[in-house]
C-alpha cells in the first residue's frame, strides 16, 4: 500500500537545494526511521532539523563510506540539524 502523508518529512537548508528526508517520519511502519541528506553545492550547508522526529540519530554512511559500529560518530538528536560538506550525503537511523 501507498504511505501516508506523514510518511516522508522533507526540510531543507535555506535558500538552497540541499535537503533532508525522514523515512517513516510518522512511525507508521514501526519504530524504525531513516533520514538521508543531500548537499549538492560546492560549499558546506546546514540543513536545520525542526521537522526531524525527535528522536536518537546513529549516522551509519556519508558520501564516503558505510562505518563500522567503532568508527561512527557518537548518537544523538538531532533538532539543531545535520552539517553537510560541500557535495556530500549522509545516512543517519534511529529505532
């Protein structure tokens, strides 16, 4: 079936193409989300955070890599937003 309106929750970094989207942001399909973000200038952006689900965030990829469990950076919420590199992405699950 076709997700809900409040399945997907888009913010976006201002005046900008650089964007964020939460999966599952209504928690419709459980507890698990996933928030993927895209900066595709050649300067960093910040991508502010206030239609993120509060919630703890465990980034899992960037533009480079997946980590490993040792190597990723420390949990946590993310209401102040995600800072993106200059055309990077990041992969971010929390539940």
């Amino acid at each position: 079936s076709r997700p809900g309106d409040g399945f997907f929750s888009f913010a976006f970094a201002t005046h900008r193409n650089a964007f964020a989207v939460v999966f599952n942001a209504d928690g419709s399909q459980g507890p698990l989300r996933l928030l993927f973000a895209v900066n595709p200038h050649l300067d960093s952006v910040n991508i502010h955070g206030d239609e993120f689900p509060v919630v703890i965030w465990k980034q899992v990829a960037d533009g480079e890599r997946f980590f490993v469990p040792d190597e990723a950076p420390e949990p946590g919420v993310l209401n102040d937003g995600v800072h993106l590199g200059p055309l990077s992405c990041g992969l971010w699950i929390s539940g």
